[in-house]
C-alpha cells in the first residue's frame, strides 16, 4: 500500500481561481497582440519593423489544500506542543519547497504562542499543551453557550442555593442570609473546585458571587 506524503498533497491543488483567471486573460491579450503584429506583416512583407511584444508574467498564487495539516494538527491536540513540534519537523522534510511551506507558510502560524485565542485556530496552553481555540464570536450561532460537564438541574443541585466566591487562588461556598445577602462559609473541597474550574464562564457568572 502507498504511502500519502502529505507535505506534497498540501500544494497538489494547483493554482487558485483567480490566478488561473489572471493567466488566461493575460495569455488572451498576448495572442491578440502577436496576431496584430504578423498580421501587419503580412500586409506590408517588411520583417524589418516586426517587434513581437513580451508576454506579461502573472503572479502565482497557489490553491493549498489545507484540510489533511490541519486535521493532522487537530489529532495532537492534548499533547505537549514541544513533542508536537518536533514530530511536525521530522514528518515534513523543510529542506524540500513543499514541506518548507507547509510548516512555515502554515502549521506553525496556526498556533498561538501565548495561550490567548485570537483568529489562529490552536494555541499553546500555560501547562505547554496544544489545545483547539473556541470559536470566535462571529463564527459561533447567536444564543450558543458552552455546554456543561453535567446536567444543569444536577449541578443546581450540588450548588444547592450556595453561590462561590474566590479569595485568591482558594474558593469557598457562599450561603445566603436573611437579609438576601451571602456570607463566606467553608472551603471548597478540591473536587467541588476542580468541577466549579469545568464549568463554562456563563454558567459560574450565574452562580459565583461578586461585590
């Protein structure tokens, strides 16, 4: 069985659209010009004056094929970036045209170095893990929320009307008072905060406490 190289299925697209429409026209304009010249030619039998114009270079713009990279970057997410890299390096060879561009014109670009989401499609977490960015607001449906470890009645049930509130890094439950306010109560067991860590922003914003 043959073996895909993936670094060279990447640019098998051929050109783009446009850059194919541009050498068209181009190469249109060229035959008319050089019909136009012989044509004179012909007429008056003088090669003397024949001047042939130069055809115009277009500039290439290649058609990627950027699903099977970006599928294979998808499948490490959850592993250290490090390992990551250095597998990504050794599977395109970048002393070739073709995996000197995958990995710089794209792989590498794809991923974010700070572990903040922006338009890049991966990002490297502060524990140095490759992790899949969250849609951006304008690609995510209107009304969508990050669904939730658990069912939402059972975790209204662990919370049991208490809210939690953070001093530092330590997090502690909030029970209510008479008077519709909460006051500090125990600690967080760690794996009340490891399940209050899971839960989406909207849901904690609905649930936390702040004064």
């Amino acid at each position: 069985m043959s073996t895909k190289n993936l670094a060279r299925t990447v640019i098998e697209g051929g050109r783009t659209g446009y850059s194919r429409g541009v050498r068209r026209d181009l190469n249109a304009c060229f035959r008319a010009r050089e019909r136009e010249a012989l044509g004179r030619v012909a007429d008056d039998g003088d090669y003397d004056d024949l001047v042939v114009p130069q055809q115009e270079q277009a500039w290439r713009m290649f058609d990627d094929k950027l699903g099977p990279p970006r599928r294979w970057l998808g499948r490490q997410v959850g592993r250290p970036w490090n390992i990551v890299r250095s597998e990504l390096l050794q599977r395109f060879d970048t002393r070739t045209t073709a995996g000197r561009h995958i990995v710089f014109c794209h792989m590498l670009r794809w991923v974010e170095h700070d572990g903040v989401a922006r338009w890049r499609p991966f990002l490297v977490d502060r524990h140095g893990l490759l992790r899949a960015a969250p849609p951006r607001a304008r690609d995510v449906p209107y009304g969508w929320r990050p669904p939730l470890p658990r069912g939402e009645r059972e975790l209204e049930a662990w919370l049991d009307g208490r809210r939690v509130g953070s001093r530092g890094p330590a997090l502690f439950w909030l029970i209510p008072t008479a008077n519709d306010r909460y006051r500090q109560h125990h600690r967080l067991s760690d794996a009340d905060a490891g399940l209050w860590r899971l839960l989406p922003e909207w849901f904690r914003k609905k649930h936390g406490w702040s004064d």
